[in-house]
C-alpha cells in the first residue's frame, strides 16, 4: 500500500509545477508519520522540505529522526 502512495506521489511531483503543494506536504506527512522505519521517515521528511523548506515541523521532525538515528547505532 505504500509503495503504491509513493509511486502515485512521485508521479504527482513530476507533473506538478514546482512550489510548495499542501497537499504533497501533507501526503508526504502522513507517510512520514505512518511507518516506524526511521530510513522511511527521513525519505518522507526530505520530501516534504524539498515542496516546502520552510516547514518547521518537518525540519524539526527530521532533526528527531537523526537523533533516533545517532542513539540506535551509538548503543
């Protein structure tokens, strides 16, 4: 099921003029917060910060996700 959201959200980039889109970002959040896979979650993230750099919750929910990341392999 998600492989299919993503093909159908990579899809929808290509065609879609460049500039933030609410609703990629918000397609692209919903992924991020659905799966438990921290790869997963960063790959969401960044997408979302390429349609909208400027998103705060993204950038701080990537900053999390390195975080998680840096305290799985120091343990």
């Amino acid at each position: 099921m998600i492989d299919s959201l993503r093909t159908l959200l990579a899809q929808l980039i290509v065609h879609h003029p460049p500039g933030p889109c609410s609703l990629l970002v918000a397609a692209w959040g919903w992924l991020a917060a659905e799966t438990d896979d921290l790869a997963e979650k960063q790959h969401c993230l960044e997408a979302i910060l390429g349609l909208d750099p400027n998103n705060e919750p993204a950038a701080m929910a990537l900053l999390w996700v390195f975080q998680r990341q840096r305290a799985t392999r120091n343990t």
